[in-house]
C-alpha cells in the first residue's frame, strides 16, 4: 500500500530529540516514522536530505488585522506570511473591526477565515463582554483576550472595548472565563501609572520615539510589573488558567516563577522583539519606532531568555504587529502618535535557527519553544504541536546552512517591511507543509487561500483517542 507522501533522509526533530528517519504521511496526518530509506512507497517522496524536519510552528498571537484594518494586513497576506516562516497555525488577536467581543462578530470572522486562511488558525476572543463568554467558548475558539491598555492619543491598536483595566471588571471576567474553562490571556499594562510617567515626559517636552520607548520601560519595568502582580493575584483567587502576553522584565520572570512554583496555571509567552529587537537601544536609535513594539533594557532581556531556557516561561510567539509606514513615520517626532507593534512571522523562526547555530540553545528547546509547548498549553496537542504517529502531517523543513541577510523585498506581509532588514540569519525555512500539503515549497507561497482549517482546543476524549490509536498503530 503506498502513502500520499515521504520526507526522505531528514534530520527529524521528534519529542525525544533528533533523529535520522523518514517520515511518512498520509491523508494529512502522520502515519510512519521510518529509519532512513526504509519509508513505505510514496506517491510522492521529497528529498530532504541535509535538512532539518521540524514539527509545523504554532504561534498562538498574530495580528491578521481583517476585518477592519486590511490596509495593514488582511487573513490571506498575514497566514501566507506564517507560512513563509515556518508556520503551520497561527492565531489571531481580537484588535480588528468591530472587536471581536460577541457570538455573531466571532462568527462571520470565522467564516473569513475557512474562505481565506492558507494556513490552519483560531482567534482569540476578547472577554470584555462577559455575557458573550460561554457561547464564543462553545464555538471552539482557543483562548480569551484582554489588553489591560486603552491608547492615549491614537485609537489603534489599543481601540475602546477592549481594553479593561479596572481591577474589579478583571476579577469578574476572569471567574466568568474559568466557568469557560478556557485560558485567558492578557496583555499587562498599569493604565494609571503609564498616565503619571507620560505627562512627566511630555511636561518636559519630551515626546518622540525615545520617550515613548523611555516612558513604557521607566522605573525598572513598573508598568509592566504592577500590572501582573494585579493579575497573578487574580488569578489566585479565582484559579483562572492565566497566560501572560509580552513577558519582558526580571520582575514578571520572578513572580511567575513562585506562581508556577505553587502548582498555578500561570504560562507566558515571549516575543521577538523582546529578543531580537527592543533589547537593544542601538535598534531604537537606528530605526524609531519601526523598532517598537517595546523597548527591553538588558539585564531584563537577559532575565527572560534565561526564563525561556529553564521553563519559567514557555513559549515564543510572534505578536506580528503589521503597520503601514505612514502610521509608523509620525514617530520620529510624536513616539504617541504611531502605532505601537512590529511584523515577524516570516522572521522569527530564521532568527532562532541562527541562535541555534550560534549554540545559544538546541534544535530541541527551539522545538519546544515555537511548537510544542504552544500546543500543549492551548491543547492542541497532540494533534499538533509534534512529530508523531496520529498527528497532523505539519512540518517546517529548514535548512540550517543556508545563510541570508535578510530584507523587505521578501517580505509577504502587507507592511512591506521588516525592522529585521539588514540582520545576517543562518537557519531558514525551505518548506512549510499544513496536513500533508505544501504551502510554502522551495522558498514560495504556495498554498491556497481557504485551505486553512480552524484547530481547537481538544477535549480530554479526543486526546485519549488519539492515544489509544497511536499505542496501536505503534504496537
Ligand atoms: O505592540 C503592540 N502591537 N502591542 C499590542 O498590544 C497590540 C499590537 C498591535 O495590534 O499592533
Ligand atoms: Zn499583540
């Protein structure tokens, strides 16, 4: 009997690390895991020889901007952007228009989404309307979301009705969400501090990008670190599964780190910028606010790579943030006035393939980090999230020599521009592969616009069934 499809003579990274195999696949889902040239007839066999196999990346935080703000982004040029970089899943963020706060809005998203995405998705619903909340958790969606913010002097990203940050709203929405049984994710921020710190720097006259990227970042992170001293609190008290967005200083690492330390559902996420960006003033200096979502001094960034390497934190995610130049240019002079965020999900996985190469961490952490964790903290594990008998044929083959400097005449998003333009990577995606099918082949899009499935979270039933099938197959 012959399969649909061979990846043949790879370096497979599996859940107990890399190993040389072929992996065979068949309607979409992984069906053998072979010793090298050993896999069953194919109809198709690709040679992978020399290259890296890793399971499809899962980033749980992506701004697809539709509807609403397509000038930036749209569904089909933000997943063809994923999966340009490696992507398998991406799931996208409720700052759209309208905000994605009821049943019928999560809908008619829903149905954009099987006609356009080109790779598989879910979004992430905000909570603010809590009536709202146990027919949007019913309707498979992979997580609730707050932003803790509501913008000052702009009105995107951080658009009214879906920013909270009054502590008694919090407290209600996160016993609402437990009922749900679903995570919620929050972006933190302390709305009356950042208010006090920004008219200090504007009473000064200081009001460009370095301000901007000075106030957030003042007083050693205490913007960032009040605000989830708020939410671990809140969590305690209602047991809520709480996942924190933009983990960037030593303060969140501590204070997550004795949370986890009492057995609590408390995950977090990091993001590019925290790694390869905001941690650098130079950045800053060079690029104004092309370079912020926000800026990370050192000994913070240091604290949160440290917390990605020992498990403290878990997961890297994009936070792909597309803006236009025009919305990012008025920085220079008014840090207020742009829109705060950066596009990476084309770049983010070439750029820890490089810190792989430069042995900063194995090819294993990597895959834990952009796959696996992320599928086993949202339970899309293990359908996705790693290379096993039973689990979706989702693959991202890289090429671990190949060397690029990268810049914004490659870019697939919408922005048309990367503030990675001009960084050397060594480690790039070749072949993006969604349940058995290519969508990225030979450094190209191919995929097709609606061939994108939703994956939700799956039930404890569905994991053991899966299971039970794997021990059989493998038997
Ligand atoms: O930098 C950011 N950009 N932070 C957010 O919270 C929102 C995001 C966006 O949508 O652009
Ligand atoms: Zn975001």
């Amino acid at each position: 009997m012959s399969v649909d499809l061979v990846l043949k003579g790879g370096t497979v990274v599996t859940e107990g690390g890399p190993v040389q195999a072929d992996v065979a696949v068949s309607g979409g889902i992984i069906t053998g895991l072979t010793a090298p040239g050993e896999g069953p007839h194919a109809h198709r066999t690709v040679d992978v020889t020399g290259m890296y196999v890793l399971p499809g990346v899962i980033d749980t935080h992506s701004h697809h901007r539709e509807p609403g703000y397509t000038h930036k982004e749209d569904i089909i040029s933000g997943t063809s952007a994923s999966a340009a970089g490696g992507v398998t899943f991406s799931a996208a963020m409720p700052n759209v228009y309208p905000p994605v706060t009821t049943a019928k809005i999560l809908k008619d998203m829903y149905a954009m989404y099987a006609e356009k995405a080109v790779i598989d998705y879910n979004i992430n619903a905000a909570s603010a309307k809590l009536e709202e909340l146990p027919e949007m958790a019913a309707m498979g969606i992979m997580s609730f979301k707050i932003f803790m913010v509501v913008d000052t002097g702009r009105d995107y990203p951080h658009m009214p009705g879906i920013g909270v940050h009054d502590h008694g709203k919090l407290l209600k929405m996160f016993q609402e969400v437990k009922k749900t049984g679903l995570p919620i994710m929050v972006h933190p921020h302390d709305q009356a501090l950042m208010d006090v710190i920004e008219q200090e720097y504007w009473a000064r006259g200081e009001r460009d990008y370095r301000a901007y990227a000075k106030a957030y970042s003042s007083l050693d992170g205490v913007i960032w670190d009040t605000a989830v001293g708020v939410l671990l609190r809140l969590q305690q008290a209602t047991d809520v599964h709480l996942h924190i967005l933009h983990l960037q200083t030593k303060g969140c690492v501590e204070m997550i780190k004795a949370a986890r330390a009492q057995g609590r559902p408390v995950t977090s996420e990091v993001n590019p910028w925290t790694l390869w960006l905001g941690n650098d003033w130079a950045n800053v200096e060079r690029l104004g606010s092309y370079a912020l979502s926000y800026y990370v001094e050192r000994h913070h960034y240091e604290a949160v790579w440290q917390a990605l390497l020992d498990g403290t934190s878990d997961m890297i995610a994009t936070d792909h943030a597309p803006h236009t130049r025009a919305e990012k240019e008025p920085g220079w002079e008014n840090g207020w006035k742009a829109h705060t965020g950066t596009p990476s999900a084309q770049e983010y996985v070439s750029m820890l393939m490089t810190d792989v190469n430069d042995g900063k961490l194995t090819i294993k952490k990597a895959v834990e980090l952009l796959s696996e964790n992320p599928a086993k903290v949202f339970k899309l594990y293990p359908k996705k999230g790693a290379i096993r008998i039973g689990a979706d044929a989702d693959f991202a083959v890289i090429d671990m020599n190949a060397e690029l400097t990268l810049h914004n005449e490659r870019i697939v998003s919408k922005c048309g521009w990367t503030p990675y333009a001009g960084r050397k990577v060594k480690g790039l995606p070749v072949h993006t592969i969604v349940r058995g099918k290519f969508v990225f082949e030979d450094g190209k899009v191919v995929g097709e616009p609606g061939y994108g499935e939703k994956a939700s979270p799956l039930t404890d039933e569905h994991v053991r069934r899966m299971q039970t099938a794997a021990a059989m197959v493998t038997a």
